[in-house]
C-alpha cells in the first residue's frame, strides 16, 4: 500500500521523531511504499492568503488553488493511507499541522459536492503528549482531540480511522523512558499492520 505521512515537529531531538522512524520501519518491513512531507522542513506556508480565505468563504471552486496546496493534495490522492505524526501543543496539533488543514482541505477537494479528494482506506493519528492517558480521559482532552482529528478532520475521507497517543513522553515524566520501547513497538506495529489492524 501507498502511505502518505504528513509529520509536524519542529525539532529532530524529539520522541515524535523516534515515532516516526519507528512507523516507517514498520511500513518497510511490511513492503508498503511512502511519502513524507514534513511540514517544518519544508516550512510549509500555514497562514492562508486572502485570496485563499476569500475562495472558501464563497464556494469558489474555479478560483486558483496555490501550487503548494495542489502539491499536496496530490499527495493525499496518490495514497492509499495518510497517517499524521505530530506531538499535541496545548491540547491540539502544532500550527504547522491545522494550518496545513486550514489550506490542504479545500472547497471542492475535501468538502462540498463532487469534491476531487478520493476516499482513502485508512487515516491513523499517531500523537505523543507529555501528559498522561489518565489525565487526558478525566480532563476530556481525549474526547476533544478523537472529535477534531477523527471525526472533523478525517470523517468521511477515510474508511477507517485509527488515533493512538503515545502517553507520558514528557522530559520530566519518568514513564518517557519507562514507556520508551514500548511506545515504539507499537508505533512500529501500527506501521507492520496497517492493512490488518482496522
């Protein structure tokens, strides 16, 4: 299968780094094909243009689309599987990820009728937080994320969606490196069975 991974972490010295290796050796030994953008290396351009805002404020599907934006909507329709890699900032994704919604998601593309995007098999949201599961389920926090990635996010545009959050990788936290291995077998499992995990 044809995976397109969209990574949004400014820095290399992270664990969200380390997942994402770990996933794309899972792929590998798994004989699936992938791409990558990621969006800081590429300092992919997230704040829209008026002439963007203005295009999707008014259902404008003839107006221009930026080359950046078809670039990566290409991307999406050239998979079969997109999978988001991202360390959650302040209960939500870093500002590299949702602007890249906020642009990539365009009338026509992903949303309105007889939109271009083709349904993709399977989305996976695979999140390293500092905090821990416990705190997330008692704060709510976890319902907010599954609603804005899952259901708002991916919705319709996949079949199958998957979220897993790699828990307690904050710097101070001593479950970082209790759960170290842990947490990158799974990122490498979820990887090797992409296909049979849904």
């Amino acid at each position: 299968m044809r995976i397109f991974i969209v990574y949004a972490h400014p820095g290399e010295d992270s664990f969200t780094r380390h997942i994402r290796d770990s996933f794309i050796a899972g792929l590998e030994s798994a004989g699936h094909s992938y791409t990558i953008s990621d969006l800081y290396k590429m300092n992919f351009k997230t704040d829209m243009s008026e002439a963007e805002y203005l295009r999707e404020a008014y259902y404008r599907k003839e107006a221009p689309v930026p080359a950046d934006v078809i670039a990566e909507q290409e991307k999406v329709n050239s998979s079969d599987v997109i999978a988001f890699i991202f360390p959650l900032f302040w209960s939500d994704a870093p500002a590299k990820l949702v602007g890249w919604f906020d642009r990539v998601w365009t009338f026509g593309f992903a949303y309105g009728e007889n939109r271009s995007m083709k349904q993709l098999e399977k989305g996976l949201v695979l999140c390293s937080a500092g905090n821990t599961m416990e705190y997330f389920n008692r704060t709510g926090i976890l319902g907010a994320l599954e609603k804005v990635m899952i259901e708002d996010r991916l919705f319709d545009r996949v079949k199958t969606k998957e979220l897993l959050i790699f828990d307690g990788t904050s710097r101070e936290s001593p479950l970082r490196e209790q759960n170290w291995k842990t947490h990158l077998e799974r990122a490498f499992q979820a990887g090797a069975g992409i296909v049979d995990s849904e």
